[in-house]
C-alpha cells in the first residue's frame, strides 16, 4: 500500500452537531489522487510550536471531488482543528490509506455496524455502495448517545428514503419514548432489524468497547468469524499494549540509539507507549498500526501486531510500527 503527501486547500466547513464538525479540502493544483470509501488520511498541524498529526476516516465516497473529514472535538489534534482549521487555509495531507473498504471486501448484501464517530467509513462506503449499485440491499444500524449526536441524521434518512433496498435503524441511549430503539445494541435488537443476519457480512467501526461488545454478540448469535469485518483504525485501546500488562513483571530494556537513553519497557507494552510514558516524541496518527506514521528501526526480538505499510525488505531490516509492535527482550530503537 502507498500514500503520497501533500498540501490541500480548506473549501468548506460544516457544523454535523454540538461536537462534531466536516471539514471539504481540494488539491491546490491538478486532481486528488485514487480513494477507495472507507480510507484514510492523516493531517498534519502545528500545536505551540510543535509538529502534530492525526488520521482521520475520509466521510466523503470517491464520486465527491473533494475529501472530506469528519472529526468530533475530543483530544488535542481535534480540539486544535476545531479551533483554527478554518476556509481557505492550507494543511498537509498524507494518503490515502487503509484496507476497510468494500472494494476490499465485496459482498452483495452487507450489514453496516457503527457507532458514534464510528458512521464516517460507513456513510462513505454506503454512498458509494450505492452509486454502483442503486438497488443494493444494505441494512445499517448505528449507536448514538441521544438524536443530538447523531452523525449524518438528515442525510442518512434522505438517503434511505431515495433506496428501498437501505433499511436504518438508530439506537440511542438517550431518546424520546416514542423511539422504537432506545438503550445499547442487544441481540434481540440484532435478530430483530437483521434477520437474515447469517447470511450478510458485517463490517463493524466504533470505539474499542462498541466494538469487543458486538464482535462477542455477533459470534454468540453464530456469525461466523469470516463474515465480520472490522475497522480498528484509532481504537484508543491500541495506544497502550496489544495484551495487558503485567505490571509485576519484569521489565526490558528499550535504548535509543541516537541518545543512548535506556527506557523500560514491559512485556505486551508497545514500543510507543513506552516512548510515550518516557518523555518522549514520536510521530504518531492512527495508532492502530494502519497508517505508518510511527515507522522505526529495531534491532533485538520484537513482536508485531500490524505489518501494514511493511514491505518484505521493512521486515528483514528491522523496520516495525511503534504502536503496534511489543518486545520480547532487550531492544534498540531509532526513529
């Protein structure tokens, strides 16, 4: 998988709800490069003097001739664009990126699973779904705090309204009583919207605990393990460790070869957290081992949890992604 680098121009900002805001860019010059519904890209900012990054799912389908990125006003990346990203400024764009798409994994008949700001791959991949194949039966089901925080309401319903073959659903643990779905997706909720749910593929986008909670309620319910498909692009859980730690156990040594600092590491802890809980600076976007940001060079055992963006020759070298890779011993670092 390649991406390239470079500066887009803001074209338009638009307020989604209370929280969450889409921002349009198009290319100074020439055309956007290829985009499949459902990938990403990364943004790089500048915070009190110091570089910043963050990957971002593209909301726009790749009809649309511009991207667009939808972002919830939660952590310092997306506080900062909130704050400043306005119309007509420029900012470098790294992509696009990520294999969470329906090209990848085509099916006649999905089930588009999501929550929260979890609905941005899957409004691109439904747009775009259907702008090949109008009358494709689509079932989507998406979780929200309250009808204030849903995500593409009036599109979503306008859209369904236009497709006979997309049937909705909007589960919100905040609702009025006449809402027909109120509280957290359950499985008698999932037999009752999707039926035939053994039959379709599911493809699943939310955070770590949505997501761990359906993947158990989907293999409970006996879909098989083939037919889900999962988006763990940002997933807070993976900025820790890829198991949990132990924190009686004894440590490994992480030495940085440009410095010589020595920093504990613990065993399932990725390299990047233990940077991280060092003092250390390290780029880092998705954090979910998809986009390449956090790419260095080891040399010692280490254990990867994602290779993607790793070439054959990465690999021989040493090459691994800080966030998700752990160690099995004593290592050296440079990145």
């Amino acid at each position: 998988m390649t991406s390239t680098s470079f500066t887009l121009r803001c074209i338009g900002r638009l307020a989604d709800t209370h929280d969450v805001a889409s921002w349009q860019f198009a290319p100074l010059a020439g055309e956007l490069p290829p985009v499949l519904a459902g990938q990403c890209v990364t943004l790089h900012t500048e915070i009190d003097g110091k570089p910043q990054c963050r990957a971002y799912t593209l909301s726009s389908s790749p009809q649309d001739p511009f991207w667009q990125v939808t972002i919830k006003d939660v952590g310092l990346v997306s506080h900062h664009l909130h704050q400043s990203l306005q119309v007509g400024d420029e900012i470098r764009v790294d992509g696009p990126f990520g294999d969470f798409h329906l090209t990848a994994l085509p099916c006649e008949r999905p089930l588009l699973l999501s929550a929260g700001s979890g609905i941005t791959p899957m409004w691109a991949m439904l747009r775009d779904e259907l702008a090949r194949r109008p009358e494709a039966d689509i079932r989507f089901i998406h979780s929200a705090r309250s009808p204030e925080d849903v995500i593409f309401a009036d599109e979503l319903a306008a859209l369904a309204e236009a497709h006979a073959g997309v049937r909705h659903a909007l589960i919100l643990e905040e609702a009025p009583s006449e809402h027909p779905w109120v509280g957290r997706l359950t499985p008698e909720m999932l037999r009752e919207l999707a039926p035939d749910l053994l039959s379709r593929h599911v493809y699943l986008c939310g955070p770590a605990p949505y997501m761990a909670a359906v993947s158990e309620m989907l293999a409970g319910l006996g879909l098989p393990a083939g037919q889900l498909h999962q988006e763990s692009f940002g997933l807070p859980a993976v900025t820790s460790s890829a198991v949990p730690v132990d924190t009686g156990s004894d440590h490994f040594w992480l030495t940085l070869k440009k410095s010589g600092k020595k920093v504990k590491i613990l065993p399932g802890q990725t390299l990047l957290a233990a940077l991280e809980g060092a003092g250390e600076t390290m780029m880092a976007a998705c954090r979910a081992g998809v986009c390449g940001a956090c790419r260095c060079t080891t040399e010692g055992e280490i254990e990867r949890q994602s290779v993607m963006t790793l070439s054959a020759q990465d690999l021989e070298g040493g090459v691994a992604l800080a966030c998700s890779c752990t160690a099995r011993g004593d290592i050296s670092l440079d990145y």
